[in-house]
C-alpha cells in the first residue's frame, strides 16, 4: 500500500471542508485543492497515498488526472457518493 496524505480534488469550497473534516476525524492526514495547477504540483512532489477526485471535476481534467496517477503510480478513488459513504469508500480504496 501506498503511504502519504489523502489527496483530494474538487470544484465546491463548502464540500471540499466536509471531506477534510471526515478524512481527518478518521484518522487520515488529507489535502484539499480546488484548483488544477496546485493540484498538479503536488502529485509531482509524489508522496501521495490516495487522490480523491469529487463528482463535479470535468470530463477533461477526470481524463488526464487518471492517465496522470497512472503514470505516477497513484491510487485513484472517482467519489460520486454522499458524505456517509466517503470514509468507508477511501478505506477501500487503499485495500
């Protein structure tokens, strides 16, 4: 398993708090970004366990953001679900 923080990435300020505050409630040190070019600094500083990409990312950006943490060797989790389902969906996902 991948070790680091839980990186996660999406377009809604008021969301974007909710899942830092799960993440870390659960135990899980986590990052927010809102925008693409930080977002892209920060998977090529590596170290990164998990990213989390949120529902409302676009197409374009969902498409090379996959072809970029395979590249980089990234686990990705597309979340499209609601706030009960998060912590349960990024455990698995670091199965």
């Amino acid at each position: 398993m991948s070790t680091g923080p839980i990186v996660f990435f999406g377009r809604n300020p008021s969301i974007m708090a909710l899942v830092k505050n799960q993440l870390a409630g659960s135990g899980y040190e986590a990052e927010g970004f809102l925008e693409d070019a930080p977002l892209e600094a920060r998977l090529a500083q590596g170290h990164i366990a998990l990213l989390v990409l949120g529902g409302g990312i676009e197409d374009g950006t969902r498409l090379h953001l996959r072809e970029r943490c395979e590249q980089l060797g990234i686990r990705l989790l597309e979340f499209y679900g609601g706030p009960e389902t998060l912590v349960e969906s990024v455990q698995n996902a670091l199965l």
